[in-house]
C-alpha cells in the first residue's frame, strides 16, 4: 500500500491518560509516515483532550463506558458509514473487523513482559520505538510562559488513581525541603487532577512555608503539558501526569511500588523510574526514603544538564 494513498486512520487508543500518552509515540510515527492523513482518535473521556492540538486531527470519538461493552457498538455506529485506509486498534477490540477498512492492525491487550512502548511498536512492526509525544498550541504556550516566567520550577505530582500508589506527602515535603537548601531559589508547582480527593491530598503541601504554585486541578491536558514543559523537573507517583510529564522531555523521576516499574517506567529521553525495595511491582511506597528520591532526582538534573551543556 502506498504511502500517498493513505488518508483516512483510525486510532483506538485507552481509556486511560497514562495508556494514552504512551500511545502518542504511535501517533508521531503515523503522522510523520502518511503525511497526507486525517486522523479520527478514539479514546476515553479523561484522555480526549490530550489530542487537542494534534495536526491533521480530523475529530475525536469520545467513548464512555457502558455495561456489557455496549461503547464499543456505539463505537461501530460512529465509524461504520466510512471508508478507512487504516484502523490502528490499541484495544484488542476487534472492532476493525467490522468496518469498510484497507488494512487493519490489532494490538492484543493484557499484562506483558516489556515496556508498553516498545510492546506496542513491536506489535505494530515499527522499525524502532517512538517516544511519547504532547502537543502544544501557540496559546498555552504563551499562557505558561506568563505563569511560570522563569527557569527554577520543580513540578510535583504527589497523587495518583490509586491509594497504594502515592508515596506520603510528608515524604514529598521533606524532598522539597532537602531541595531548597540545595537551590534557594526553587519554586515547587503542584500538579493534581480534579475533585475533592485529589485536593485533599496535596493540600498539606500547600499548607506549608514551602514556595509552593498551585497549578489547579482543572486545567485542561493541553495546558497542563504546556506548564510541565516550563518546569526543569518533575516528581511524582506513577500516574498519567508523570507520563505527561515523560512526553514533554523534561527530566522526570517516577517513584514506583505495587505498579510495575517494567512495564511503566515514564519514557521519555531524561525519564527514569526509581522503584521501591520488594519487587517489581508489588512493593510498598512506604519502602521509598527520601534520600533515595533526593539522591536519584539531583542525579537525573545534574547528568541533564551535563548532557545540556554538551549540546552547546
């Protein structure tokens, strides 16, 4: 099939940020490979506008889940009078069997033995793995640079979708602290998702002496990305603001425990996972010190920027 004659793609991606945002590397790929393609993303609610502003996007099918996968016969519906060229389903749906398609490409869901990244890539056949991408537009490029004018913000993630997941906020204090005595001049912007549980949980921070910018917990996925990229480093929990994070190649520190560090390490050129003591994937949070969390972050700026410097 040539490259010319593909116009019409498909995307089905997650549900979820953070299985999005590893699946925008595909995206970059299929963009740069048919450059004369209209893209129609199919995704859940919480991930849509993470697709905002990416080119040749022609819409996005929002699919909220029902009982009984009804979403995925809604999904049909939506797709069934057209013509694809190519259905890149990340789900494992099998929905592309069932429409007008040139070529399909289905990529089986469950646990697996490598990172998602180049899990997806190899079950595409790509000839090497893509790293997570953002898209920024020219105004929330404006609007970050007017909040954060300078060049000293540490990003903090401290919450997560799950309990086990978050490392204890006194933990991230003590960090922040430890980081402020290193460089006087740090200022600390606190990342959260919406509602009342994510507030509940940064709010000791915020409560604190500490030089603390409280981002809100309602900006939109493209703003979000567009203040992250403004930050020169984050820490958080394995969430999808820490693969967000990954995607805007800013030095990123995940800390992991019961989630797979294998699997989900943030991708990302100055991206690394820092796992907790017990086992990939089943530890404790509670096993993270905060000398470890310090020492491996002023080890991922200090070799960014010693990388930085011989860019130069």
């Amino acid at each position: 099939m040539m490259v010319s004659s593909i116009r019409k793609i498909l995307f089905i991606t997650s549900t979820r940020l953070g299985d999005a945002v590893i699946s925008t590397g595909i995206l970059d790929y299929l963009l740069q490979t048919y450059p004369q393609a209209k893209f129609t993303i199919a995704c859940g609610p919480v991930a849509a506008g993470l697709f905002d502003s990416m080119p040749r996007r022609d819409k996005t099918l929002v699919m909220n889940k029902y009982r009984f996968d009804f979403h995925w016969l809604l999904l049909w519906s939506q797709c069934v009078m057209q013509s694809w060229d190519l259905v890149i389903d990340l789900r494992g749906s099998g929905i592309g069997y069932f429409l007008r398609t040139r070529k399909k490409c289905i990529v089986r869901g469950g646990r697996i033995k490598e990172h998602r990244v180049h899990y997806l890539a190899r079950s595409l056949s790509l000839p090497y793995t893509p790293l997570p991408v953002v898209w920024i537009d020219e105004k929330n490029k404006k609007m970050a640079a007017e909040k954060l004018p300078a060049n000293h913000y540490i990003a903090l993630a401290p919450t997560a979708n799950w309990i086990g997941k978050i490392w204890p906020i006194e933990r991230f204090i003590q960090v922040a602290k430890k980081l402020l005595v290193y460089n006087k001049d740090y200022e600390f912007v606190l990342f959260y998702g919406p509602g009342s549980q994510e507030f509940n949980l940064v709010d000791p921070m915020k409560r604190t002496s500490l030089p603390v910018i409280d981002s809100g917990g309602q900006n939109t996925l493209t703003e979000v990305a567009a203040l992250l990229s403004r930050c020169k480093g984050f820490i958080g929990n394995d969430s999808g603001l820490m693969h967000l994070a990954a995607a805007c190649q800013i030095p990123v520190l995940g800390l992991f425990g019961p989630s797979k560090l294998s699997e989900y390490e943030p991708a990302g050129n100055h991206a690394q996972g820092l796992s907790a003591s017990g086992g990939n994937g089943v530890a404790n949070m509670e096993n993270l010190t905060v000398d470890e969390v310090y020492n491996a972050f002023q080890n991922l700026l200090e070799t960014y920027n010693k990388q930085d410097r011989q860019n130069d």
